[in-house]
C-alpha cells in the first residue's frame, strides 16, 4: 500500500519523547524545526496518489501498488526507475532532500545479500530480514537508519569505560533484548523506523559481543528520547535564507534508555562476524540513492553560479568560462559514475542487481571530496555580494528600497527584486550555516572520510592492474609467490 501525507503526519503523534533548542516539542509535525521536512515527506506520500506521478513514483504487484523506492532491484529496468522517481521528487520540491526514506531502505537489502552468513548465527536473522524487507514494502513507513554512536574515548574499548557509548544489550528476555545507549540520526525524530547497527569501532577480539547487534527500532517506543540539534528553519525569513527554511534535515541524539527490542525485529546479535560484514557491505546499495543527490546539489550550484555571471555580463569571459567548465566536469563526473554503474551492474549473492561496486564507491569519493572545491569555485563566480547583500525587509522599506532598487538594477531583464532572490539563494547554498552544515553532512552521512575510501580499496580490481604491469615489464611469474591474488 501507499499511504497518505496524512497518514504519516498520524502516525508521529504518537506521544514520542522530543527535545530542541532546551524544549519538549508537543507535536513534532507543527514544530517550525521540524514541519518543513515533515511537509516534504507527506508531499511524496501524496505524490503516489496523484494521477500525473503515479506510474513514476510506484508500481503494481498483484492489484497493489507499491512504493519504487522500497522495491528490490532485480533489474538495471529497477534502478532506472528509482533513478527517476528520485528526480521527480527533487523537482517537484524543488530542492535537495537526503533522509527520506528511499536511501537507507537499501541499507537492508545488503543484508538480503547477508542472509548465509546470518543462517549461520542464527536462521531466525535470515527469516527476520526477509520479513522486514517485505513489511517495509507492503507498510510504507518512513524508514531511516541509525549509524553512528557517541563512542566515547576511542582509544579504549567500549567495554573499558562507559558501557553506554556505544549502544549495547544489557538483558534477554523471552520477548526479546534489551539495549542501551545511543545513535546520531539524521530525520529521526520524525521517522517511523530505523534499522540500527553497530558504528565502525573496536568491539573486541571475541567472536560474542553485547555490541554486535543490529535491529529495526520502532521510533514509537516509550523508552526512546530524541535529543535534536538546533534546526535553521525560522532563524530568519525565507526571503533571505530559502533553502535553510524548507530542506533542513534535523538530526537527533537517539536515546536508547532500556528499549525492548522483541525478537521478530531482531536482525544480527553478538556474533562479531555479522557485523563486520555489515559495516563492510552497508552501503552497497544505499550509496547510489545518496549520490544521486550530489548530482542535484552540482545542478544547483551551477545554476547559482551560471545565473550570476550572466545578470552581470560575464559569461563570455575565458576565466569565467573555465570556472563554469570546471563545475561541469564535477557534475558530469557523478552522472558518469552513476550511469556506468548500473550499465555494468552485477548480481549480488541473492540475486539482486547490484551497482557495479567500484564505481559506485569511486562515485561517492569523487562526489563528497570534491564538494568543497566546488562550492568554492561556485563562490568565485558568484562574487562578493552573496554576502554583503541586504535583507528583502530593507528592499521593501520605502526609504532605503529606493536606492537598493537603484543599484540592484541593472536593466530592464535583471531588475532588484530577481537579483536580491538569485543572490540570496547563492549565500544560502554556499555561505549560510546551513551551507557549511550540508558539507560536512556530505563527508560524514554514510561514513567518515577514510571509510569511504576503503571501500574503494575493498572494491576495486586490483588484479587486473597487477595482471597488465606484469606482462608489459616481463616479470617472471615468481613475483606472485605463494598468492596470485593482488590485494588481501
């Protein structure tokens, strides 16, 4: 089924438990922080049910119709969908959008992928997985994924200081487990679920560990408490700050205080092995959806910078037209990433069509790590005046907008009240805090830094490079030694 915005604006008054900006928040739906990611999410809900977005946004399986994005790929037909339905929405809200529900769904299918290894822990994870995929299908509900824990001293292992810093079972019972402490979520406090999961860290040499546990949390439980940060929506007017105002996506400190987790939901606990296949196939999916997104955020960036040089005369100009070339080659760069890896997509263990996993990853590196040099380069071209310019109060004020009318105008095409919006829309993509808050985002959403290079390192065929050098120096076949395998 599909449900409404309604139906999920309802499914969040469920007496959850949250805090922002040092207040309980009575209705996480009205919350100025908080309702304009809860519009956005409704809104895709209801673009299911309408008739222009129908065929893009769902399809139909035994007289039911279900959502593109929660359906698993077993075609590159599949991912060819998701792909557009994910550039329906983004058009349609006119904006970028991380944490909606059709990116870390895909999280779960790495699991799909998993399932020999959760037989042999326990085939009840397998049947667990397996249920859950389809629950998710069938019920719609706005799943997220909780990653990354306080973690505490790192230097240490979780079990040599506060036992809480990294989430943790602290009892079984015939219903189920009981854990304890804390996840980061982006979106959660208006989510209806999370697939939890250990965070990259130290959980011992054991193979048994209480940290080596994966879950779906239902984010309706008594026992939760979500701890957000200070969202940018209402810190100024939407005049000045568009995008900071609409596409906040609030991120929370998940507080897992004794939550009982019955063993339907339970999807990997203690086996150290589990998890580790976890985290190193996490993103195998998910990483596509996410990317996708950069794409869009390249989009944007041209055109603020694009429109810039052309309301001042610029665009003609060699060292303007390098800028702009420059910020093409970022955007095309990802589509061609994007692109090629489904063109040469691959069969994952269970069946699934999987994005060619090298360049997928090698996709994701180049999209987060060139951002910044993007936005600066998007900053060049936009010039000084994204931040020196004055508010939309003062060009509406009849003394001062007078003269702001005089100086912003230039001709008959770029009158003041165009140029004082283009310019506001620059300095809230590339100079706002929201601007820097989306940079860092990007860096750290699926994984830090490092993580994402390793799974380059996991993924790429080294054998092949080894292969050719060998053969174009006219080494011997000794250099392999006991190995002829090029990366361990």
């Amino acid at each position: 089924m599909i449900r409404t915005g309604q139906e999920y604006r309802d499914s969040l008054r469920d007496g959850r438990r949250i805090w922002i900006n040092g207040e309980r928040v009575n209705d996480v739906t009205t919350h100025h922080m908080f309702k304009p990611l809860v519009d956005i999410r409704a809104r895709i809900y209801d673009m299911a049910h309408e008739e222009r977005y129908r065929e893009t946004m769902t399809y139909e399986e035994d007289g039911e119709r279900f959502a593109i994005g929660l359906k698993l790929p077993y075609s590159q037909a599949d991912w060819h969908a998701k792909r557009l339905a994910t550039d329906t929405v983004l058009e349609e809200v006119k904006g970028v959008v991380t944490r909606v529900g059709d990116e870390t769904v895909g999280e779960m299918w790495s699991l799909f992928d998993g399932q020999d290894v959760l037989n042999e822990v326990d085939p009840r994870f397998s049947e667990n997985i397996r249920r859950h995929i389809d629950l998710s299908i069938k019920n719609d509900p706005f799943h997220v994924s909780a990653n990354t824990d306080p973690k505490g001293d790192r230097s240490k292992r979780p079990q040599d200081q506060d036992p809480d810093m990294l989430l943790h079972v602290v009892k079984e019972t015939d219903a189920g487990i009981v854990v304890r402490g804390a996840k980061y979520e982006t979106a959660a406090a208006y989510a209806n679920q999370a697939f939890t999961k250990p965070t990259i860290a130290n959980w011992g040499d054991d193979k048994l560990s209480e940290y080596a546990v994966g879950f779906i949390c239902d984010f309706s439980s008594p026992d939760l408490k979500f701890i957000a940060r200070t969202g940018f929506a209402g810190r100024a007017p939407i005049e000045d700050y568009p995008l900071s105002n609409r596409f906040d996506e609030v991120d929370s400190l998940v507080v897992y205080d004794n939550v009982l987790i019955p063993w339907e939901n339970v999807l990997f606990y203690q086996h150290t092995r589990a998890a580790a296949f976890i985290r190193a196939t996490l993103h195998r999916y998910s990483a596509f959806a996410f990317v996708q997104r950069n794409l869009k955020l390249a989009d944007m960036m041209i055109g603020a910078a694009l429109w810039n040089v052309k309301q001042t005369g610029l665009e003609k100009q060699q060292a303007v037209q390098e800028k702009l070339a420059q910020l093409a080659c970022y955007r095309e760069g990802i589509n061609a990433h994007l692109t090629a890896s489904i063109a040469t997509a691959e069969t994952s263990p269970a069946g699934l069509t999987m994005p060619n996993q090298s360049l997928l990853m090698t996709g994701r590196v180049f999209a987060c790590s060139q951002l910044h040099l993007m936005m600066h380069l998007a900053r060049e071209l936009c010039g000084g005046q994204i931040c020196i310019t004055p508010d939309a109060a003062s060009f509406r004020d009849p003394e001062a907008g007078k003269w702001l009318d005089k100086f912003y105008t230039l001709n008959d095409n770029w009158q003041s009240d165009d140029r004082r919006k283009l310019l506001a829309f620059a300095r809230d993509l590339l100079n706002s805090d929201y601007a820097g808050h989306r940079l860092t985002f990007q860096l750290f959403a699926q994984s830090p830094p490092f993580a994402h290079l390793a799974a380059v390192y996991r993924n790429f065929d080294w054998d092949d490079s080894l292969r050719f050098t060998k053969e174009a120096a006219g080494l011997s076949d000794r250099i392999y030694g006991h190995k002829a395998m090029a990366a361990e």
